[in-house]
C-alpha cells in the first residue's frame, strides 16, 4: 500500500509532460501563424539583402 502511495506522490514524470505541452502549444502557434511568419521572414530576408547591395 506504501508504494501505491509514494508512486501517486512521485512527480518526476512531469517535466517531461511539461515539456511536451511547450512543444505542442508552440507547434499549434506556428501553424495557426504560419503566413504572418513567413511574410515577416521574407521581409527580413529582403531587408538583409538590401544592406548587403550598399555595402558592396
């Protein structure tokens, strides 16, 4: 009964569930944002390059 117990109480499980949750909630957040994503990286991109042609 003792051990029934102790593993109820034993949380060393949940970083790890923790985590995942992160990964998922983040995956979700760049597939609902994925054109908002995508034009501001092009925009950057676009930008980096435009730098690069003044400076040679």
């Amino acid at each position: 009964m003792n051990k029934i117990k102790e593993f109820l109480k034993d949380e060393s499980g949940m970083g790890v569930v923790e985590i995942l949750l992160i990964i998922v909630v983040l995956i979700a957040m760049v597939i609902i944002f994925q054109d908002e994503i995508t034009k501001l990286v092009n925009s950057i991109w676009r930008s980096i390059g435009k730098s690069a042609k003044k400076i040679y």
